[in-house]
C-alpha cells in the first residue's frame, strides 16, 4: 500500500475536490483499515490502508447519509465520495468532522451518558431495508474474523510482540487455578 502522507491528501484534493485543496490539513488517526486527516474546521478525509476498506468506504458512503439523520449523536457522515485516480487507486471519503472525545476513551460520568448510548443504539437498530447490502452468508465474516484479527494485530504491534503475548498468555492459561493461601 502506498504511504499516505498529507502531501497524497493534498494531491488528491486538488484533482477531485479543489475548492477543499487549501484548508490546513493534519493527520489524527491510523485505524485497522483507514487513515483519518483532519480538513480545516469542519471535515476529514478517509483514506484506506488496505484492500477491504474501499467496499466499506462506499457501503460507508451509501447508508450512512440514510442513516445519519435518525441517530441522537452526531457521526461522521460523508460528503463526498473521492474515486481511484493515477495518484491513488482506492475510493476515499470526505466526511463530517465530529468534535468531542471518542466514547471509548471518555470517562462515564453519570447514568445519562448509558441512556444516550442505550437511545443511539435503538435508533441504529431498526429493521434493515431489502436494498441493503448482506454479509457474505451466515457466519461468512466471523468465519474469517480471527485469521484477520492475527494480522491486523501483527502489523500494528510486529510478529514479535504478538508472538510474546501469545506466550504470555498460553503461561497464564496452563498455571492453572491459584491454590487458597495456608492458614
């Protein structure tokens, strides 16, 4: 995969979007199948790292601007849909930029905040429409989760440290039960 640099983001802006070349640009994030650049104020751009993200950044694109307006909280919903060029031979986004601190990372300060997860997730769950794209069968991805998961975890930590987990953890399996101090 090509490095992905805000010298690409730029480029890229200037081919397909160049009324958005010019905004500051800086990068934010590294995620499993995507890179996340900050654009001025108020967007982001998406860029993939690997073969599979480009059949989600379009099924992204496609049902999340349907999906967006009934959810409580704010997600990043795309704007504009970048197609693969000479300069980069994925799709990439451009979306909305969300201010705030990722839920994972924030402290959960009272009951409200489970009540405000418990109203985006009903909102996210409703009945799927005919037109909505399926999984590859029953069972299809989890199949394969694991398989992905081990080399997802090795590019981001290297084989060596996945490897002195694995051990760790195998040791930690075998010690068996802790036996009840004397007394």
């Amino acid at each position: 995969m090509e490095e992905i640099d805000d010298e690409l983001i730029r480029e890229l802006l200037r081919e397909q979007r160049p009324d958005l070349a010019e905004p500051p640009i800086s990068h934010v994030a590294r995620g499993w199948d995507n890179e996340l650049w900050r654009l001025g104020g108020d967007l982001a751009v998406r860029v993939p790292r690997t073969e599979r993200a480009s059949d989600l950044l379009r099924k992204e694109y496609r049902w999340l601007t349907e999906i967006a307006p009934r959810l409580p909280l704010p997600v990043p919903t795309p704007q504009y849909l970048g197609e693969p060029s000479a300069l980069f031979p994925q799709p990439w986004t451009i979306v909305a930029w969300v201010s705030g601190e990722p839920a994972d990372r924030a402290e959960i300060e009272d009951e409200s905040s489970a009540a405000v997860l418990a109203k985006f997730l009903r909102a996210l769950h409703t009945e799927v429409p005919a037109s909505a794209p399926r999984d590859g069968g029953k069972g299809g991805r989890v199949r394969n989760a694991q398989l992905e998961f081990d080399a997802d975890l090795i590019e981001v930590l290297g084989e060596d440290r996945v490897r002195r987990i694995e051990e760790i953890w195998r040791d930690g399996r075998s010690a068996g039960a802790p036996r009840p101090a004397p007394g």
